[in-house]
C-alpha cells in the first residue's frame, strides 16, 4: 500500500471542475452544476443558466482530476484500501464546492465493489450510503445511492430487505419523475441482488415473460419516439438483461436449458448489443465444454476473444474460460496461462482477474 500522506502531498483535489449533464436527446450541457437536485439541474457558464428537468437527465458529473483520478486508478487495480482511504480524505475537504458530494459517494461506492471480493465490506458499504442519503436528502443522486445500498444490502445477507427497498426506489423514481432510466435501473439491481444471492428462479421470474424486464427494455430501446440518448441507455440495459436472464437460467436450469436459451436469442434478437451476443456464443461455448466438446468451445471461445468487441467483464470471461479449456487439453495449443495472465492484465478491475490471478499462484 502506497503511504497516505506521500500520495495526498503530490495530487491536488481536482483539476477539471467543469460539470457536465448528458440529456436523454443525446446531447450534453457543460458548465459549473450550481443545482443538481430531485426536481432539476442547473447549469451556469457564460451564456446563463440553464435549468434541465430531472425527467431529462441521463448522467452528471460534477468534477474530476486529482484524487478522483487517482481513486478510479486504485480501484481498477483492486487496490481497494488505497481508494477507499482517498476517497475518505476527498470527502473532507470543502473545495471545491461538490468535492464532499462526489467524494463521499463514491467512497460508498468503491466500499461496494471491494465487498463483490470481501463480503465483510458491505456493511460498511451500507453505513456510507446511509450517511451520504442523510446529508444528501434532495440530491439527484439520491436514486443512485439508495439502489447501491441496495446492493450492499444483498451481499450483506439481507436479500428481501434489498427487494424491498429496490421496490421502494422504483416507485420513488416515478413519483418524483425522475425518468423511466432510473425506474428500470432499479428493477435491473433487484434481480442483481436475487442472482449474487443465489436465487436464479426468482431473478428469472422478473426477466422473462411479456410483462418481464427483458421485454420491457427491449420495447424501450426500440420505441422511435423516445429521445436518441435515452434509446441508447435502454439498449444497454436491454442488453445486460439478457446476459442476466441466460446467467439465471444456467444457474437454476443448467448449462444444457441455457444453450438452448442463447440459440433462440440468437437467431432472433438481431437488434441486441454485442455484451449479449459475445455472453450468449461464451454460454454456448461452455455447453459444448461440458459435453466433451473441447476443440469446439475452443475455437468458438477463441473467436470471441478475437473478433468481439464486448466490454470488459465479458472479454474476461471469455478469455478465463478460454484458459479453462486450454488446460482441459492439456494446455495446446496455447497454455492456459497465457490467458489467465491476459484476463489479469486487461482487465484488473474485473472479478474474473481475481479468479485468473489464483490461477497463476499470485
């Protein structure tokens, strides 16, 4: 662990303060965030202020640079004591103005992310979100907060009580019309808490069907009449659904029910996001593995890691899985270290990187 104090001496708190708001028409606003609240957000440069409806947000930053950066650094490399330790610092400090909000926020949230490796975290995950929604009480963040407490709720062991306060989000999102993304994002981390918590038919129950998480975001991210940036979040979050409905169905029906799960969604979901497509052939893949199929998933893992361009915790499992299979065939043509090492390199901040460096005795 690099010493504390060294670290704070060298880095300023920030050095970007310029905010910015991405809106649901796709385009972004810059300029100091004088107001970012549960009714609306205002924006002042120097053409005046501009004031956009919280219906309208999609995403806000507030500032970044020096320790934030840093932080984000840390945490990538899952050098969680260091982050969470200058992210507390940040957090005291009273400039600029909206370090304290952002600081202390995602000090909860990187409490969060080290509890995915050290379940003891989340109780304090669950403390610092507490705090934060206690200073914070009519902040835009609030949604935000409340759905990662959530979330520490359920590695902490308290499952139902995640669900509910998960439910709660979503009917505060629409009272206080905060936008349909917000609603979704929470029925999203519910049947997130319902898998880390090993109850794949209950997480099904809520993605599948007509009336079904994946139905209704797929609706969402191909209804024509809604903005362009919000299509975009929906076709996202589309796509992640779908990667937890196949992870739901091998968890509760076995590898065999998700292979056929990911051949239909296959061939009929043209439209789905690339995360999807890569999870599904991996899925797939794994299938032919457990049938004795070995050069098969090989060459089929083989050609996800080359020719997909998935985003990072995908590309990690794929290339694990790869290395597994490597070493299934007696580490030829291609050891399977050579992949562990790749997942460990690439990809730090992914749990998969975890897995890979026990592989390789790190």
């Amino acid at each position: 662990m690099i010493p504390l104090l060294s670290l704070l001496l060298a880095l300023p708190l920030a050095i970007a303060p310029q905010g910015r708001v991405v809106k649901a028409d796709g385009t972004t606003v810059t300029g100091n965030v004088t107001a970012a609240q549960l009714d609306g957000v205002v924006v002042s440069n120097p053409g005046g202020d501009q004031a956009i409806a919280a219906e309208e947000v999609l995403s806000i930053s507030l500032g970044s640079g020096g320790m934030l950066t840093e932080a984000k650094r840390f945490l990538n490399q899952l050098e969680f004591q260091n982050a969470v330790a200058l992210l507390e610092e940040a957090g005291n400090s009273s400039e600029p103005a909206w370090m304290p909000v952002v600081a202390k926020l995602r000090h909860a949230e990187a409490l969060l992310a080290w509890s995915a490796f050290d379940a003891d975290r989340a109780g304090e995950a669950i403390s610092s979100f507490q705090i934060w929604l206690a200073t914070y009480p009519e902040h835009y963040w609030v949604a935000r907060a409340r759905i990662g407490m959530a979330r520490a709720m359920g590695r902490a062991g308290q499952i139902d009580e995640a669900a509910q306060e998960l439910q709660k989000i979503t009917s505060f999102a629409f009272e206080k019309n905060l936008g349909k993304q917000v609603e979704l994002a929470a029925r999203i981390a519910r049947c997130q808490v319902y898998l880390e918590g090993d109850r794949a038919k209950l997480a099904r129950q809520r993605l599948e069907g007509s009336s079904g998480l994946v139905a209704t975001l797929k609706s969402a991210a191909q209804d024509e009449k809604s903005p362009p940036g919000l299509r975009a979040t929906m076709l996202n979050s589309w796509t992640q659904s779908v990667v937890m409905l196949g992870d739901a169905i091998q968890a509760s029906d076995g590898t065999s029910n998700a292979k056929s799960f990911w051949e239909r969604t296959l061939r009929s979901e043209r439209g789905i996001g690339v995360d999807a497509r890569a999870a599904g052939k991996i899925a797939i893949a794994q299938a032919a593995r457990e049938a004795g199929q070995l050069r098969e998933a090989q060459f089929a893992l083989a050609e996800v890691a080359a020719t997909m361009n998935a985003g990072p915790e995908t590309m990690a499992r794929a290339l694990y899985t790869l290395g597994e299979v490597c070493e299934d065939l007696d580490n030829t043509p291609t050891p399977g270290n050579t992949y562990f090492r790749r997942v460990a390199e690439r990809y730090s901040a992914s749990p998969w990187a975890a897995k890979a460096r026990q592989k390789l005795g790190q």
